[in-house]
C-alpha cells in the first residue's frame, strides 16, 4: 500500500518554525507576490492586448511565475478558507483561462510575441515548463473549489499537447527543454481520473535524450551552434534510464527525477526507480552542499563534478532545493525508507528555507554558504537578500512551496500515518472505512529531547510509522510509558486499535553534532559545520564579529544551547569554545611565523535564518580542531 | 644619485631561469605574437584600408597589442643583434608610421571604424593607452636602431596630444580611462630631451579625478548610466594624491601608479611618492595573492577588499603582475629600499612568469591558485594555458616585459652597480669618466647556498650594492673571504677602487619555509604555502595525484630538496613528509566521524612552472598541520 501526502486540511501545524513558514505565507509571501507579479506585467499578459512596441512584453517564463502563485493562493485557500480570497483567486482563474487558444494552447509568450515559434525552440524556451506549473495551478484550485473549470482547461490543453507530441507519425518527437510537466501531468491524471496524462508524462521521460537527439535536431534546424555539453546542461545526452550521475540545470534536474518517480511508480517501472535511487544517492553523497544546496555552478545553474561544492562561490539556488525536496517527497511515499526523510527535513530546516527572508518579502536566489565583505561574485545577483529578480522563480516557487509543508512532515495510507518528521501538529486524518485518526504531536521538534505523538481518540486498527531520525543520540522509545525496541529501519511502527490516550514517545540526548566532509571537498577540508537535529548551523558576523575565518573550533567539547538573539522565538543558538588566530606579525600578510591563538566564544544559529538582523558576514563549515 | 635599469647590453644573463625566458622571447614568444598579429588583422589594420562590412574590423585596443610586439623585437634586437630582425622591425615601423594622420593622430581603430568618435569616449575607449604602447614602442626602436623615424612620428604624436588635452581654455580637460601613457611619456622625454612630455604626463596625473569629473561628464554626454563605482574602476573617484587604496582594474593601477612614481621622481614630489609609497604597501600587505598575483576579481578585473583573495577563484591577471613589476622597479630606483627588489624578485620567479608555458606559445590570462577538476569559473577564459585570447594584453606584454629581466635584477648609477637580484650573469657596465664595471655572479641563485659576485676587471671608485634578501636563512657575508658585517637595509653596500679578482660572497642556510597569510584571507586561514627563496611552491596531482585537499603538512620538518620531474633542468622540488585524508565512512559525502589520515610524501614544484606537464590539479596553499 504505498504513501500520499497527506490532505492539506488533515494537518495543522504548531511548531514554531514550519507553521511559522505556513502562515507568512498566506499573509505575506503571496500578496507580495500578487502585487509583483502584477507592477512587472505578469498578470496583464493573460490579457493577451500585448503589441510590438509596448513594454513588459510576455517573457517565456513568466506564465509560470504566476500559475505559482496561484497554485499558492489555491493551497493556501485550503488552509484558510475565505470567500474573499476565493473570488480574487476565481478572476485570476477566469483571466488565465480566457487566454486559451481555440486549440486548447496557453501561453502568452508564443501566443502574441512569436506565435510562429510555437514549440519550435524547446531546448531553449519554457513552454512545456509553463504548461505543466498551469496544470499544477489548475489542480490545486480543482482540489480547493471544487470548481473543474480552470482544471478542464488544462486538461484541454494537455489534450492538445498529446496531440502535438509523441512518436507516433507526423507528432513531435520533442520533449521539454525545462522539465516539470511530467510530474505536474501525472497530477492531473490523479484530479482528473485519466491516464492518459500519465502515459504523456511518461512519453516525455521516455523519450528524452534517445537518439538521434532532439535538441541536436532543433540546434541544427536553427542554424545555431550547439553549445558544449548543451544537451548535458538539459539531461538529455542519453536516455534518462542510462543516467547514473545527477548533471545539468539543477532545477530542471529535480523536477525530472520527481516526474521519473511518479512514473516509475505509476507503471511499477522497476528500472526508472532504480534510476531515480542512484540518481539521488549521486547527488546527496557526491553533489549536495551540507544544508541542501545543490547545482553549485552559477554557469547553467548546474551541477558540476563530484565533490566541487565552493563555499564562497556556491550557487545552491532556492528552486533547486525545493525540487529535491519534491524528489525526495516522492521516494520517501514509494520506498518508505527514512533516508529520504531525512532529507526532506534538511531541506525544510535549512536549504529549502534559507531562501526567505522572515518578512516573507525578501529572498535570495542564490545561497552562499559563505559569506565575507567581498561583493557577490555572481554579477547582478546580491548576496543580500532582494526584494525580487527579473527570473523570479524562487519568490513565486516559495508561494506554493510553503503551503505544502505538512505534506512533507506527513504521508499517509488508507489505513495509517507516518509522521516524517514528528513536528508538533494536531493532526485529523481521514482513514478508509470512514474512521478517523485524531493525534496531537508535542516536543518542540527538533529542539527538545523528548517528542511524543498522543491519540486523541480511539482509532481501530490503524497504523502509525513514526520516524526516528538516525541522528538521534542515544534515543530511547516507549509506548504508554513502556520502552521498546528500536529497530534499524528508521522507523517505529505500530498497527492496532489505537485509543484515545495512547502515545508514543522518544527521547534523545538533545547535542549538536560536528559534521566532516569527504576531505575531496576542498572547501570543507579540516572544517566543521555544526548540526543540531536536521537544522544545519552556520556563524554570522552579528554575533561573532567579522573575519569568520579566523574562528577556530576544538571539535571535542560540550556545546552550551542558549535562545538566538534577534531571531524568532524558540530559536536556539550553539555556544562554543573555541579560539581567534590573528597573524602573528601585525600589518605583514604573509609571514613565516604562525598565526597567534586566542581564546573565544563561538555562537552558531541556524543557517537558514542568517541574514535576517542586517547585513553581515557568514560561514557554514567552521575551521576545526581536531 | 638615482638609480637606473641597466642598460639592456650591459647584462647577459646565465641562470637557468631568466635568461631561459629571455631567449624564449626572441626565439619563440615574439614570433609567435607577430604570427598571431597577423593572422587575427592586428598588424594589417596599420593599412588603414578597413572598410565596413570587412571582417577584423580594428579593435580599440589592437594597436597597443601589436606595439607591445615591436617593442619586444627591439628590445630583443639590443640583446641579439641582427640585421633580418632589423630589417623586419623597420617594415613593421613604416607601416606604423605611415598611419599616421596629418594632425599627428595615429590610431587605426578611431581613423577607419568610428573617426567621429576621436576622443569621445576616454572612460571606455583606449586612444591614449595604445598611443603610450605606440610611444614606449618609438622609444625602444630608437634605443634598439639609433633611427628617429618612429620615435619623432611618436613625438608629433604627444604633441598633438598636448595640443587636445590640459587644463587651458579650449581643451580637453579629460586622462586616460585606461592608463599607461603617463609613463610612456617620461620614456618620451628621456629618449628627446624634452620636458613638455613628461609635463604632459604630469597633467594626466594631476588632472585625474578631480572635481567635476570628467569620466561622469563623458557619461553624462553620452546618456548612458554611470555602472556603480565605475570611476572607482578607473582610479578617477578622486584626486590620485588622495588615494590609499588600491581599488579598480587592477592593471590599469599598476600603470597608473608607474607613471606616478615617474613623476614624484622627476618633479621631486614628495606628496606623490608618499602616496605611491601608501599604495604599494596596500597593495602588498592587504590585495596581493603570496604569488605577487593581484586583482583577484573577475568583475572588472580589479581589487576588491582587503583579504579578499580566493584560491579557486583567483583571478590575478598576468599583465596585472608584469604592471605591480614595473610599478615596483621605480619604486626601487627611486628609493633603494630592499622592500622593492624583495617584490621584483617574487614576480620574477612566480607571479609574473606563471603566466607563460615553457613552450612559449601558450599563456594564462588568468592565474590560478587553486585548480580542481571544476571547469573555470570563469566563463571564456581557461584554466588550461591557451594560445591566444580575443583580448590577447598578456601574450603580447611578455614580449616586451621578457628582454627587460635583467634591468629589474640590476640597477645602475653612474658610479655604481646595484644587484637586486644576485642572478648568475655576466656584466660590463659602463660607468661615468669612461670606467667600465666588469663583474661575474655565479652561485646558481636563488636555488644554491652561496652566491658571489667576482670583478673580472679594476674598476676604481665604483660602488656595488648587493641586495641580502630578507629571507635569507642565518646569511653570512664575506669581502675576499673575509666575514664582513650585514646591516638590516637589506644591501651589503661597498665603494671602492676595486681590483680584479675581489669578491663578495653572501651564503646562507638554503631551506624551504613556510609561509601563513593573515588568517583574515579566508581562504588561506588554516593553511601554509610553501617558499625556496623568492621562489613560491605549488603541488600539482602531476607528483601528488587529485584531490590535493586531502594533503596535509605538518609545518615542523625538514625538507628535502630534488629535482623535480619532468621540468627544466636546474628546477628544484621540495619533499616533505604529510598525511593524506580520506572520508571516515566511505561513500558518505558528510559524517559525524573525523576523517582519516594515512601519511604520505608531498612533492612541491615552483608555482610559475605548474601546467606545464598537461593538464592537472594545483593548490599553492596546503593544509597545515602546527
């Protein structure tokens, strides 16, 4: 019986960190995101009333800038019903589907700025990328109304496309240059109860990089060069059951490892899940920065080579965080197996959410790992965080992304829950046979060393898989007050009639822990990052004073936990001994004598939080001592 | 009495290191540059015969690549007579000089591609930087041949210049966006004994960012939008006499800071020396990688702040070395001091020779510190030394900078020699009153624990200064095989009637050491970089295999010293004694468990001769152990 997310409506969370994301973004991430997407033109271009000659002309990308935001909005209207918000989301509905094509096409861009290119550039433009985050847009609001309109319309317009695409004779042999449409058709295949968009999906996975290539075919129709290593940057340099290493665009990436498992899953494509657990073991043990961050090259936004993961000059953009967490979403649900859940909550307590500002109004792009005075390498990017970029993916990304979250930290089966990442939240979950499972999750995770899920009412044969996270120190279960065994799979798990009472506990030693990179990461050789549960830490200027590489920290001592200062309560800081080198010839840079050491108070916060008390200085991986 | 260079005839070098460059020059890299002049339209734009619509249209800086080239010839035709390269260095010239216009101009790219826009555009545009190559090219032909024909065409040339820009009524009151003529002209003057050139120079020093200024005029004029800082790039955002830090691209400053150091000299300015003498300590002690490579952003090409100098991410153009050179001789001659000669030296034997294979033909435009199997990160240009560049200033700069070794290992005064770098050569030096100074160094500097200089004639009343480095190990000095005393200035300084067959002899522990940057370079904190004289070590995966993050060196040993493989004859290795890391939990990117060390030889070779064995990883600094 595999896992789902659970039902949006079925969790409310109450922890202090992810309910705190949830709620920013309904009440400011979004209407933000609304009102900039309407000064830069993005709603207006629904309108189609563009000319040559105007401004804000429809960009390739910027249909799927809002179908984000209204994927938001949708979930977010899910979480907080309000007619209100209904009726705003209604008319951004109606707007978007009054652009429809007679053939079911949507896209303002090919619509009124080159309506002869209509899928003739696919290596290069974004129109099935927009495609697919219009259907998942279309989804969410189907799922949240009720109303099929927006949902029919795309459905249309997935009906066109199967018509245009395929291999059959006289279709396209085409696939997306920038993937998402896969996972997103495999979406609506589920709202709409019809395969076909699944088989589509899995036309495109199957299709891409076979040969003779067809962004080779497009480059050459073109008369352009083909760039090297071009086909590469788009994972289609060979057909994606041959892939081993994680390569290319990092954001494209993620979304296609996601659309791979929906459809390995989908069509019990033992192959393509195999596919897809190499794929992630490739990039989480060879290409992964210790918060998440993945692509670590501004040059194609991709991956590079194993192991080449620069602190200062990382890329690690938020989209392709986010992507990673959708991958590892889906293998957690279809193999179960709690390594993946693991990296969902590295994402959610560091990579994926480092990327907002606690406004809900301002984000990076890009997410160094390191920061000193010098000014951002990566031209017209900032290593302060901005109020919105001309590619604005990751602001309307975190629109839909931060709604889900619960989704992360829950899965579910007919007859059961696994709680992910056992986050304080009540949860109501309906179980087939009409029963519900009402449980309530306290501890204050991941800052306390006790976590325990509770029935709040009997619930007859069910079960509940909860998650015991491997970095757990010492961790010990009970349940009702007895202790029992732990095993090693990952998980406790329980099928029984459950009563109103029972509960489930686990306590740990509550420490943080010294994390050492493979050595062949010259940034991170004889460096340390601190972790303490799955929120990776990082120094700031704010509490340490500037020059952070002159930080030294003895890797052997007891770690002292104290409130963050300045950040949201419930923050915990790490306080640590350790020394301040300084040279040991004032004024000489380079000096035969050795540095001197002084003693020092090292103060760590969570990484995803630096960067929000004004500028400052920042470091991940610490030098060590050891 | 000031010093000078010596002249060029007056030194032949016998080391195995400098002279083998100087040869290479006349053999190999200056040929080569013509061949690539040529073959890319560089010399035939001299034809003025480029119409619109021809392909090689002359670019706004060609003419000071292909100078830099003639330049060379004649510096090498003082170091080798003969008559064909004499013969081919005064066709170049004619075809120089006949496109020249009736006014004195001479630019091709402002006389065919836009004549309208002469003098337009300074702060983007390089009119006055090619016209100060064209002049220091005049200056050596006629040094070289005795011929004026280049030399009076150059000097109509500055006066036409003189005649377009100064502070009086009716002219330009604009200085060069890229600097470099202010010191051509002092060479200008020297070669005809006419003070209005250097007078010229003194204006384009003095006129230089002051108030209003005149690049944001320019700006202003042409609609465009001032870039941030852009006057700062250009060392214009205030009066040069008030600047302390070295900021902007960083080889139009060490131009820029050359001409300054003329003109303190010649104007006896004591304000413009302290300045110069401010600059270079900023330069030296806060912006310079340990190689002498400095400006370390790609944005610009400039300084950024202090310490920031990234490894991997270096840039540390070539020229600009070959600029902090030139800059330093002045400083040198102007003021005796040792500080000068020590930074010479570091150029000479890493920095400003990295940058050129032994082949002759193949150069980094870009310098390295650090190389990974990352691909550059630095868009075009390569990691790998390359034939020739689109923007090809540093080929072309070696082959002037090149024939002129010797004139920075040797200074001159009229009654004296000063030896700034005791390199085994041979010397005749003329001497006022008719006296000649004839002299040997022998010793195999700076890889051998002896070095002499022997008078091979009598020479009466002559001073010798040589140079004790600083980082001579225990040195001991001897006149005629007595220890005579050392003095902290840095120079064993002698005037006397010298006999044939008197010596002085300085010896010294040869040892390598180890070099600790200020642990505010991020990137260096932690880690120590390996020295043999002025001589900076790099390992390369040639002698240590990959991943060079894992090595680690215990600081405290004795190094062995050997020859190294696979380069030059006379080229040493150092040997020492390190650990090799690898991951505690094999195949894990990140773990709880430190990892582990096995030891192992590490194999340092000298920086400046890395890549010259095929393509390989390289780190200048290495994990330390202390």
């Amino acid at each position: 019986m595999k896992l789902q997310p659970v039902p949006l409506k079925s969790v409310k969370l109450h922890d202090h960190y992810l309910s705190f994301l949830t709620e920013l973004c309904g009440e400011s991430v979004i209407p933000y995101s609304i009102k900039r997407c309407d000064e830069t033109g993005r709603i207006a271009s629904f309108k189609l009333d563009w000319k040559p000659g105007m401004p804000n002309a429809p960009h390739v990308f910027w249909d799927s800038d809002f179908a984000k935001v209204l994927e938001g909005m949708a979930l977010d209207l899910m979480l907080h019903p309000s007619d209100e918000r209904r009726k705003e989301l209604d008319e951004y509905v109606d707007l978007v589907v009054s652009a429809q094509q007679p053939d079911g096409y949507l896209n303002t861009h090919f619509t009124v700025v080159e309506p002869e290119n209509r899928w003739s550039q696919l290596f290069v433009n974004h129109e099935l990328y927009c495609a697919g985050h219009l259907m998942e847009a279309a989804v969410a609001h189907f799922r949240a109304t009720g109303s099929r309109k927006f949902l029919d319309c795309m459905a249309r317009y997935a009906d066109y496309i199967a018509s245009v695409f395929g291999t059959e004779d006289g279709k396209l042999k085409g696939y997306p240059g920038h993937e998402e449409i896969e996972l997103a058709l495999c979406k609506l295949a589920d709202a709409t109860g019809n395969r076909k968009y699944s088989d589509l999906a899995k036309y495109f996975i199957d299709q891409r990089g076979q040969s003779p290539n067809y962004f080779e075919m497009e480059f050459k129709r073109s008369n352009a060069q083909l760039p090297p290593n071009y086909t590469m940057d788009l994972q289609a340099h060979k057909p994606v059951r041959e892939q081993r290493e994680a390569v290319g665009h990092a954001v494209r990436a993620g979304y296609l490892y996601t659309g791979m498992a929906e459809i390995a899953d989908r069509y019990n494509d033992a192959e393509l899940l195999e596919t897809c657990k190499a794929l992630f073991e490739n990039i989480t043990e060879r290409r992964m920065y210790v918060t998440g961050g993945i692509g670590s090259s501004i040059s194609g936004e991709k991956f590079t080579e194993d192991f080449d993961l620069p602190n200062a000059f990382s890329y690690a953009e938020s989209c392709a965080s986010i992507a990673l967490c959708l991958f590892a979403q889906r293998m957690l649900n279809i193999t179960g197996e709690s390594k993946y859940a693991e990296l969902i909550e590295l994402e959610l307590y560091s990579g994926a959410t480092a990327g907002i500002a606690r406004t809900g109004t301002e984000f990076f792009y890009v997410n160094l790992l390191e920061k000193d005075k010098r000014p951002m390498a990566w031209g017209h990017l900032s290593a302060e965080r901005q109020p919105w970029f001309d590619c604005s993916c990751c602001p309307t990304n975190y629109c839909r992304f931060l709604p889900q979250l619960s989704q992360f930290a829950f899965s579910c089966k007919p007859d059961g829950l696994q709680i992910n990442i056992p986050v304080d939240a009540a949860i109501e979950l309906p179980l087939e046979g009409g029963r519900t499972l009402k449980a309530t999750i306290t501890g204050n995770y991941p800052y306390a060393n006790t976590f325990r899920v509770t029935l709040d009412e009997d619930c007859p044969d069910a079960e509940i898989a909860m998650r015991v996270p491997s970095w757990l120190c010492n961790p010990i279960a009970w349940f009702n007050g007895k202790i029992v065994p732990i095993d090693r799979s990952g998980w406790l798990r329980y099928r029984r009639d459950w009563r109103k009472g029972d509960f489930l506990d686990v306590s740990h030693e509550l420490k943080p822990r010294c994390l050492f990179a493979d050595p062949r990461v010259s940034d991170d050789a004889g460096k340390v990052a601190l972790a303490l549960g799955p929120v990776i830490y990082a120094v700031e200027s704010v509490d340490n004073g500037d020059d952070l590489s002159t930080l030294l920290l003895p890797v052997n001592q007891e770690f002292e936990l104290v409130p963050a200062a300045g950040l949201p309560n419930g923050t915990i800081a790490i306080k640590a001994s350790g020394y301040r080198e300084s040279a040991a010839v004032s004024g000489k840079l380079y000096s035969t004598a050795r540095p001197q050491r002084v003693p020092c108070t090292i103060t760590a916060i969570p990484y995803a939080l630096w960067g929000n008390r004004g500028p400052s200085s920042m470091r991940v991986w610490i030098r060590a001592l050891y």
